[in-house]
C-alpha cells in the first residue's frame, strides 16, 4: 500500500509541475486535462502527506517521554497522534477502494407508480418533488424528459435528467422499490395503506462509453399528450425510439424540438442498453454485488417512508442509524441518509477486500 501511496504522491507532484509550466496552460484541452488528473488525485496525495506528518510527530513524542519534565506533555502527544494516525489510515484506505467510472456523470432517472392504484401514482410524485427539492439543494439542474400524469395530479412514469457535480455518486444509491405507509387522500375511512413506486437511476452514458447502432433504432414522431388533455404539446415533436432487437421504446416530449427529443431519446435509449450490460456483468460476479450497499435492481425494496410514525427506514442500514425524519427526507434534505449508505458501502467494500 506504502509503495503505491508514494507513486501518487509522485505522480501528483508531477501534475502541479506540469500545471504550472507554459506549454499546459497556453493549451486549453491540455490544461483541463491535467488540472483534472490533478484534482483527482489531490485527495489521496494530501491524506499520505498528512500521515507522513504524523507519524514523524509521534517519533518525536516517543522521543520526548525519554525526558521526564516532557513526559506528560509527550504522552498527550501520542494519545492524539494515535487517533489521528488511526483515522488517516483508515481515510487513505477508503481513498484507495476502486472508484466508480461513472460518478462523474450526470444521471438519468426514471419513477413510476407502481403497488396501490392512484395512491402509488401521488407516491411516484412525490418522491420526483423530493428528488426535484434535492437537486435545487445540491445546485443541480434537472430536466424533465417524459411525463404521464393523472388526473389528480399523481405520476404514472417520469423520465428526468440530473445534471451536477457528483450526481452519479450520490443519486445512484436511490435504485429500487420505494414503499409508503399512509392514509390515502382517496380513502375515506381514515385506513392506513401501503403503497409503492419505483425508482431506476442510470448515468448519462455517451457513443464513445456505449455504441448504439442506428440501424437497429425505429424512430417515431407523435403529438405528445398531458392528463386530461392538459399540457398538451401543439407540435408533433414528441418522439418514440424503438430498439428492435430487444423491443425497449423510449419516448421524449419535453422539448417542442423534434431534433432536441430525439437526441435526449437516443442518449436514454443508450443509457437503458448500458445497464442491461452491466446487469448481466454484475450477475456473473455475484460475490461483487454482495459487498455493495444494494443491487439497483428496482424490484428491491430498499426503503418505506411510514408517514404515521414520522419514520422513512433505508433497509439496506441497520439499527437506528437505517431511521430518519420523514419530513425533511420527503422535503429535499437527502444528504443525512445518502451520507450513511456511502460509509456503509465503502465499510462493505473495506470487509471485502479484506477478506479476499
């Protein structure tokens, strides 16, 4: 591990010298290349710099509690250096688990009522104003691709578009089936009922990640349409794409441009193909799958939000730390809980590398 710490910290050093000379900076495309293998290693190259400083302050604290008028102080030294040498590793560790290729992408989401009828529909909609409110936390833009609504304002499906910084890293772990437990607005007994929607995310994958071949691609124009007839685009710009060989259909009718929605429906097309590769991946490396926090398979139950109890529960956590406050989950304020899965997976991934 040590080696490996002092390549980065050389391959770093020699990223900011390079940053620094004329010929990188007077070349756009160059610079920004640089500036970005830079920025990706600054973290670890930091963390080892930091551990070096440590354990030299603890060489010299074991050195002073030779001296009896240091002693104290020295041993305070080394009970705080200690801790701190103890975290570092266990920081740089976690720096050195595999990155995920993806997390810088932007993603492409999609909600769909599913189990309760209209219940599940209001449901569907109301985890898109949730991740709509989180996005506008994170300063991510969204954008709406698709959307079939009902009549009382509930989501039969909506495809949407996040784009921001760390997007992918941290909307990647909403993958799956949603659950709710709450008095309907439909029902009028008062009756608690248990509804769902899922929940698919994928990153935004472009030609040079995944071929798509236009010959196996059917493109349809059609007027697009809204519930009950509202938001009814004029314009036959709505488009459907057709993969023939496996028969997936994606439709876009955000845009009024028939080139702009056949465009995003060509890049969710590409995205959908992408994770059906990686599926089939990831169920060849079984033993893989287990050491991360959910499979993104949308028929997993990954969390159920009971209203009731004021209590939305992530099942992949485990004792309190799976229980947070519906209200401000429901209202945007994510982070808490896709905080925790994070540890969570990178603990997962430090057992299992570990273990092999």
């Amino acid at each position: 591990m040590f080696e490996r710490l002092k390549l980065v910290t050389k391959q770093y050093e020699e990223l900011c010298r390079r940053l620094e000379e004329p010929a990188t900076y007077s070349d756009p495309a160059l610079y920004a290349r640089v500036e970005r293998e830079t920025r990706e290693l600054q973290p670890l190259a930091e963390s080892y710099a930091a551990y070096e400083r440590v354990c030299a302050e603890l060489a010299s604290a074991a050195e002073l509690m030779e001296d009896p008028e240091m002693r104290e102080l020295a041993q305070e030294e080394l009970l705080n250096g200690k801790a701190e040498k103890a975290r570092l590793e266990q920081e740089i560790r976690v720096l050195l688990l595999p990155k995920d290729p993806n997390d810088v992408k932007n993603v492409i989401m999609e909600i769909r009522g599913g189990v309760g009828g209209e219940e599940g529909m209001l449901f569907a909609a109301d985890l898109y104003r949730m991740y709509a409110l989180y996005a506008e936390r994170r300063g991510w833009k969204l954008e709406i691709v698709n959307l079939s609504e009902t009549e009382l304002g509930g989501i039969k499906e909506i495809s949407f578009v996040v784009e921001g910084s760390g997007a992918w890293s941290r909307l990647k772990y909403e993958a799956g089936g949603h659950r709710v437990q709450r008095i309907p607005v439909t029902e009028s007994g008062g009756r608690i009922h248990t509804s769902a929607a899922t929940v698919a995310v994928m990153p935004e994958i472009e030609d040079v990640d995944f071929k798509l071949d236009l010959d196996d691609v059917r493109i349809d124009v059609f007027r697009s349409s809204g519930a009950g007839g509202q938001k009814v685009n004029k314009t036959s710009s709505a488009i459907r794409v057709t993969h023939i060989p496996t028969g997936m259909v994606v439709e876009c009718q955000d845009e009024r441009s028939q080139y702009k929605n056949k465009d995003r429906a060509l890049q969710i097309l590409r995205a959908k193909l992408y994770e059906q590769e990686q599926a089939k991946q990831d169920a060849a490396v079984a033993a893989e799958r287990r050491s991360q926090i959910g499979s993104g398979d949308r028929s997993e139950r990954i969390r159920t939000y009971n209203f009731p109890q004021n209590r939305v529960t992530d099942h992949r956590l485990s004792g309190e730390e799976r229980n947070f406050n519906i209200d401000k989950i429901i209202n945007g304020d994510l982070d808490p809980l896709i905080d925790a899965l994070i540890l969570a997976d990178q603990a997962a991934k430090l057992s299992a590398q570990a273990e092999y």
